[in-house]
C-alpha cells in the first residue's frame, strides 16, 4: 500500500501552478498518471516518486515526475536501481526508463535490453499502447526480462520453452532476446570474416605486386629474345646470300660438299683426308654398339675393323705427308 505522503506529494506536483509546474497540461491525464503512479507504489513499495527537470535527446527540458525503486529479481542477484519518467504525452507516449549501475556493478556488455548509458529498450516499450498498457505492468515485464538476462550479472537463464506455455508478451520478449544474441554472433562472425578478408586482400595486393614485376621481367626478356631472334635472322639472311652467291651453277646443292671450295688441290686433298679418317671413326664407333648390342658376330666385327683402321692409316699417312699433320 502506497503510503499518504507519496500520494500527497503526487497531489501536489501535479496541481502545482507556478513557474515549477510540470508539463502536464491535460487534466484527463493527469488524473490517470496519479492513478498509475500510485497503482505503481501499491505494488512496489520501494518505489518513491519525485519531480525534476529532463533533457530529451532534441534539447527540449521539461519538468516531469518520475519513480525510483528497486526491483530484487532474485535473492542470488544484486537488485537493480530503476528510474522511471513519466512523459510530457503519457500515456500516449511510453515512460522512459533508465538502469542506474550499482556501486562495483557495470552494465553487462551487449544487454538485449540496456545500452552502457543504463536507457533501455524492451518489446513492451516498443509496442506501447494504452490501455492496456501501464506502469504496474511495465515493471512486472522487467522482473521478467531481468530474470532472463540480469543487467550486471553476466549470466543469462534464457532456456527455450514451448511458445504455447508462455503468454504471447512473454514470448515476444524471449523472441526479442535470441535474435539480439543472434545478431550479436552474426555480428561476431562478420567481423572476423572482414578481419580475414583484410588480411587476404592485402595478400592479393602483394602477389599484385609480385605479379607485375614478374609481368616486367617477362616483357623486357620477351623484348630480348624478339631482338636475339632478329640477329640470327639476319646472321642467317647472309648466309644464305652468302650460298647463293657461290652456287655457280644456280641450282640446288645434290651434295653438301660442293658448297664448300678449298684454296688448292693440295688443300682440297687435305680436307678429304681429314673427313674420311672423321668418318671412319664414326663408322668404328657404330661398330662398337653393333657387338655390343649382338647384332653381329664378334669375328665379323674383327675383320671390318681391321679394313676400316688400314684404310684410316693409309688417310692420315698421306695427311703427314702433305702438311705435317699430327692425328
């Protein structure tokens, strides 16, 4: 039961006619914020109402009355200071309720019902409408909440129950509470994701980097070659003239030999000696793998040598003899 001085000081701040008033100016609602304010002290005694000045968010101050009290939620969690104004335009308008931090308590980080700042914001103060709305149901809607996910406490009780065991208020807030914790993992998650992403991109802009270098590199080798190849073409450009132009004949070359002329007979005798005794070497080489590998017989092979290496002796006899050449 509300006690006769609250209601008189309730009875007084709202008759009140100077340049303290409150800025109440509807009598019909008036007299319905005295009957929920002291509906509010019958049912929560520790509650006590009091008038001051209010700053809104725009700059506008008004003077309004407001209550402040306790509410216990449990007798394993510290009790929570409430500060509940009475708007300019109640009950069109919802109260504004503020959570005051107890001495050693903060304000759990990421509440789904109260900013670091102590305003809250709850399903029934979003959904405001009177009737039926009032305050005596407003602060049983924060016991609940409360109980769900204490202010200070960083302890949450919030266990999944059938929609059709609770009221539909009752679910609206349980709804309310996961999806804020939901988003708050959602936003966790993004957050993580953007730091990775970060760090890939600044992956990619180094390998961008390296990418472009190596694209430079490539472009000045590719540059490199185009000129090498453009050497050897014209190395090649006058060779061939070089060919044509001692092909006397001006058909094409049946033997690779005529191509090249010697200075001399003796010469001439000097070059065919020396390709003869190459050749035969290499015809003793093929020799060598023949056996080895059994395609012929070993005195077959004996005998081919034995012609091949008087023949190579005859060849590099006659080169001494011309010009003292010394295999």
């Amino acid at each position: 039961m509300s006690s006769p001085s609250s209601i008189q000081f309730i009875d007084s701040a709202l008759s009140c006619t100077s340049p303290f008033a409150l800025s109440y100016t509807d009598p019909d609602k008036k007299w319905l914020i005295r009957k929920h304010l002291i509906l509010l002290l019958q049912n929560f005694p520790s509650f006590r109402p009091s008038v001051d000045g209010f700053t809104h968010n725009n700059g506008n101050i008004v003077n309004l009355l407001f209550a402040t009290g306790e509410l216990h939620v449990s007798n394993s969690t510290s009790p929570i200071s409430l500060s509940i104004w009475i708007h300019e335009n109640y009950p069109d308008m919802p109260p504004i309720v503020f959570v005051s931090s107890n001495l050693g308590s903060q304000i759990q980080q990421d509440h789904p019902f109260v900013d670091p700042s102590g305003s809250t914001l709850t399903p029934y103060l979003q959904t405001w409408l009177s009737p039926p709305c009032n305050l005596v149901d407003l602060v049983r809607n924060f016991v609940k909440l409360f109980s769900l996910v204490h202010p200070f406490n960083n302890t949450t009780t919030f266990v999944s129950i059938q929609p059709s065991l609770v009221s539909k208020r009752e679910a609206m807030d349980r709804l309310s509470c996961a999806l804020h914790y939901d988003m708050i993992a959602m936003r966790t998650e993004s957050e993580d994701e953007i730091e990775n992403l970060s760090t890939l991109q600044a992956e990619m802009v180094q390998r961008v980097d390296v990418t472009k270098y190596m694209i430079i590199k490539l472009e000045g080798e590719k540059r490199n070659l185009k000129k090498k190849v453009k050497e050897i073409t014209e190395e090649t450009d006058v060779v061939m003239n070089w060919v044509k132009a001692h092909d006397h004949d001006n058909t094409s070359a049946n033997n690779i030999e005529d191509v090249f002329e010697t200075a001399d007979d003796e010469s001439q005798v000097v070059l065919e000696c020396i390709a003869a005794d190459l050749a035969i070497q290499d015809l003793m080489y093929a020799l060598d793998k023949a056996v080895e590998q059994e395609v012929m017989t070993f005195e077959l092979y004996i005998k081919q040598v034995r012609t091949l290496a008087r023949e190579q002796f005859f060849h590099r006899a006659k080169l001494v003899k011309l010009k003292g050449y010394d295999k």
